[in-house]
C-alpha cells in the first residue's frame, strides 16, 4: 500500500506553523549543527556484574534544521496524532518514516507510538470499534480509512526498567491509498537484563531510548515529536543518514539469527536509498543468507514484490546477485546470471537488468505496479534467454499485447519499424527480414515459449535444478510464484493466442493510471509491459 501525497497543508487544529521546505542537500549540509547544538550528555550503564558498558549518544535535533516540516505528513497520520495529543498522551513518528522525511523522500507508511491504551483510543475517536475478544482489535474510522490494529500500550509507570519480551503491536490505517501503523511501546526483542536506566535519563527519555533500541537498523531508530519540533536520536541513526550507511542496532549475526527478514530488509532499504551496507552486515548476510529459506513463502514473496514492484527493482537484483541470495530466491534468474557472466558495472549488456531498469523508471514508492507485471517480465526474459529472436519478433509481441492481439496490426506496425534496435543482448538475433506470415509465426512461438517460462517458474522440481550446473551454488527448491498468480499472468497473454479481444480499445498517450496498475488490472499491466519490453529491444539512444 502507498500514502497519499504529503504536499496537505496542515490542519488548523494541527499546532505547528509550517517552517520552509529544505531540500536533502541542505539538510545533510545542516546535520553537524543540528547535532552539535542539541546533543544531550552520555553516559554509562552498569549492569548487575558491575561492568561498565558505554551508552549510546543521546541527541535531540531540530527537526526544522533536518528539512522536516508538518505538511510533509499525511492527513490521515495527522488527524490520529492531533487527536491523541489533544487528550494528553504522548504521540511520535517512529522508524523509516522519519528516515524518509529527512531524506525528503515520501514514507510508505507513517509509524506512530503513543502512551494511550486500547481504551483511551476508543474514548479519543468516536468512530472507534473494538473487534474480537481473546485478541482485540481495535478500528478507527477517518473517512474511507479504516485503522485497525491490536492493544495500544503500558503507561510509563508500568514499564518495569528491567526489559520484559512484549509483542510488537500495531494499529494500522488502510484504504486504497493509505496505510498508517501505531505502535504500542511494549514491542520488539528481548534486550539484556544487565542495563539499568541511566542515571540523566528521566522515564519518557527511557522510554524512546528503549523503543529505538528495539528496531532493526540504527536508520530506522528515529523518533520525532512532531509538536515539540526534536527528532530523538539514540542509536547513531543520523550519522549512519549521513555516511548514507545500512547497519543494525545490536549486532547483525543475532539481529539475522532473531529475525532473519532482517536480512532481505537490509537488501530491500540499501536498494532503495542508495546506501552501503556495514561491513559487519555484509558478512552476517553471506554467512546467514540461507536462513531466509525458513521465512513463509507469502512472506519472501511479499519482501521481493517490495524490491521489485516500487521503482528500486535493478538496483535490489544487483544486491540479490551480490550477496547470494537469488540462487535461493529465483534459481532461474541467477542461472542465466552465471552463464552469461554478470558484471557489477555491466554496460548495458545484461538484458535482465535493463528490462527492470527500464520498468524502474515508471515506478515509485507511491506509485508501484502489480507483482504479476513483474513476474510477466521475469517469464518473457526467462523464454528469450532460452531461444534468441528477432528483435522484429519481440517488437511485434509488445505490440500485440498492447493492443489486445490484433495480430494483423501488431504485425504491420512492426514491419515499419526502422529504429536501431539494441546490440550485445544475447537475446536477440541479426535481423532477418521476415515476411509478414513468417513474423506471426514466430510470435506464436515466443507466446508458447513464453507461458511455458512460466510453467517453470512453478515447477519445484525445475527449479531446483536451474543452478544444478553450478556446484558451488546452494540448492534451492524454492518456489517463489504461487499457482494462482502465474495463471494472473497468464492472462497478460492470453490475447496472444485467442486473437484480438472484442471491443478491447488500445491506451491512447502515456499516463499511467496508478491505482489501477497496482490492482493489476489488464489494460494498465499490459500497456506498461508492452513499453519496457519495447524500450528495452528499440532503446532511445542506440546501445554498443
């Protein structure tokens, strides 16, 4: 799911004035001061052994000086946080969403931790529901959003110093296009029983210290207080901003071996902002990396739609490649990665890469695609690396699929095309001039070629042998694409062999409507799949 634009202009029951908007470049500019002028003094923890341990450098930063103004928060998010703050509980962003903010980058959901109960909720929101009995639920009504989740929280007073394991528990908003989550602050992992609260350190600065503590990657240990205007920054997570560095809060061979979806996430944000990953992770991710296979398919399936459907999907298969993990997560991918020898710096050489790169182009944090687009994509490339066309062929199977398998037309259009088509792909043959009833030959054959691909990709046992050639690689039996979505896909090209479909209308222009790609509706994942593989084959500007 994806949030609403965070260009709202604030409400005015929303008691922050809206400061300018910085750009990143001014805010990584501004960092050093922001820390320097609010940093907090450190301290030590003594545990019952009588040990000294070093804390962690507490900073509180102005968040006007890290770009952060109240109209880059969604108006859903907002209403929630108003609302509890006007009865006098604690409300903050927690996570990646105050990472992305700094970033200026637009979050996928908002997280927020508050000191409300259950209960208190549903006296804070008249439109507020409680939902099952031996696991309440709770749902809160704002318009065509509903919030659901479990328990809020314990009160300060009922936190002991002493960390207790507690279960992460969320309340989360969802509507076509919004998702909001809120945290309780009993959550996350079993910390050391050894700490005591330091003795600077007042129950609401504890409370944040041990929240952050609890999260993945020091990146994500953020905290804003939107009303106070202080991001809290108890895990070094700015500086890591900074050094544009992904590492974990506690070390990441138990991080992995606690939560090994830690590992993909770690590939997933990399991937997606840019970053470097800590050399300490980079060696628990190697030596760790076949744990992922413990994970629930649903689960793999969904962290790989996360790296492959929002606009980041060339640059996760590259860290997927690097790290060894797409032998266990598409061991046919990787098998044509190893046969045609991948290059870190390819130019362009690596039909794989380019089809994503060029669906990446189209795509956002906001505004992602279906995962049958992308497993379409990974099944058309899958049948050209396995028999060369054309490049004439492929033109004329784009097309075709755009326009609802008028095969005559497709045909004809493909023929006129005088575009220099792209070079040092091993997929696509010298052109060789084929009539037209030759040409509408070999895109049935392609077609067939195709959907059998995808058959593949669903069969455990062909799977498991993709990279039975390479002895040093790890088997894999994993099938990632379930049944019932390979047959969606199948429907992409099923005008490709029943003729052209009775009043299908070809997209006209360009606009993509979003939300429609995102509930994989036919014409919009067709229309863009015609287009990358389109590009891919006739590029812009000329490949060598």
């Amino acid at each position: 799911m994806v949030i609403s634009s965070c260009g709202i202009a604030c409400r005015p029951d929303f008691c922050l004035r809206t400061p300018p908007f910085h750009c990143i470049g001014k805010v990584q500019l501004n960092l050093v001061a922001a820390m320097e002028a609010l940093d907090e003094p450190g301290g030590l923890f003594k545990d019952n052994k009588s040990k000294n341990v070093k804390a962690p450098v507490w900073k509180k930063l102005n968040s006007k000086e890290l770009g952060i103004t109240t109209s880059m928060i969604d108006k859903p998010t907002r209403k929630v946080l108003n609302g509890l703050k006007r009865k006098g509980y604690e409300v903050y962003l927690v996570g990646g969403c105050v990472r992305d903010l700094i970033l200026n980058r637009t979050p996928k959901d908002f997280d927020i931790i508050t000191s409300a109960e259950l209960k208190e909720v549903t006296r804070t929101f008249s439109w507020c529901e409680i939902v099952g009995k031996r696991f309440p639920i709770c749902h809160v009504h704002i318009g065509d959003t509903v919030i659901e989740g479990y328990n809020f929280v314990l009160k300060y007073h009922e936190v002991p110093c002493t960390l207790a394991h507690g279960h992460n528990t969320l309340i989360y908003a969802r509507c076509s296009n919004v998702m909001l989550i809120l945290h309780s602050y009993q959550s996350g992992r079993n910390l050391s029983s050894d700490f005591r609260k330091p003795n600077h350190c007042d129950d609401k600065d504890y409370m944040r210290w041990r929240n952050c503590s609890q999260r993945d990657f020091t990146i994500n240990g953020l905290m804003f207080d939107p009303y106070a205007r202080i991001v809290y920054d108890y895990m070094e997570g700015i500086e890591d901003i900074r050094k544009a560095k992904v590492q974990t809060v506690i070390p990441a061979s138990t991080s992995f071996r606690e939560d090994c979806a830690c590992i993909l996430r770690a590939i997933r944000i990399a991937a997606r902002l840019g970053f470097c990953i800590s050399k300490e992770t980079v060696h628990s991710v190697k030596s760790l990396s076949y744990s992922i296979l413990r994970l629930d398919k649903g689960r793999l399936l969904m962290e790989m739609n996360y790296m492959l459907a929002y606009g980041y999907a060339e640059a996760s298969l590259r860290l997927l490649w690097k790290f060894r993990l797409l032998e266990l997560l598409l061991p046919i991918q990787a098998a044509y990665f190893v046969r045609h020898g991948f290059r870190r710096r390819d130019k362009r050489t690596n039909m794989h890469l380019s089809l994503f790169s060029n669906l990446d182009k189209l795509l956002s944090r906001d505004k992602p695609c279906h995962s049958s687009l992308w497993v379409a994509i990974l099944a058309f490339h899958n049948a050209l690396s396995e028999q060369p066309r054309d490049p004439l062929v492929v033109a004329a199977l784009s097309l075709a699929i755009h326009n609802g398998g008028d095969m005559l037309e497709a045909v004809s259009i493909a023929k006129k095309v005088t575009k220099v088509h792209a070079v040092g792909f091993h997929e696509l043959l010298e052109s060789q001039n084929l009539n037209p009833r030759a040409l509408r030959d070999e895109v049935k054959n392609l077609t067939a070629s195709l959907t059998r691909a995808l058959n593949n990709m669903t069969d455990e046992q062909i799977v498991s042998q993709a990279m039975a050639g390479y002895p040093q690689a790890p088997d894999s039996d994993l099938v990632l694409i379930p049944w019932g979505l390979s047959l969606r896909v199948c429907r992409n090209f099923s005008c490709l062999t029943s003729g052209a479909e009775r009043g299908f209308i070809p997209r006209q222009g360009s606009k993509i409507d979003y939300e429609l790609l995102a509930q994989g509706a036919l014409p919009e994942v067709r229309h863009i799949f015609a287009g990358v593989v389109f590009d891919t084959i006739y590029p812009l500007k000329p490949k060598s």
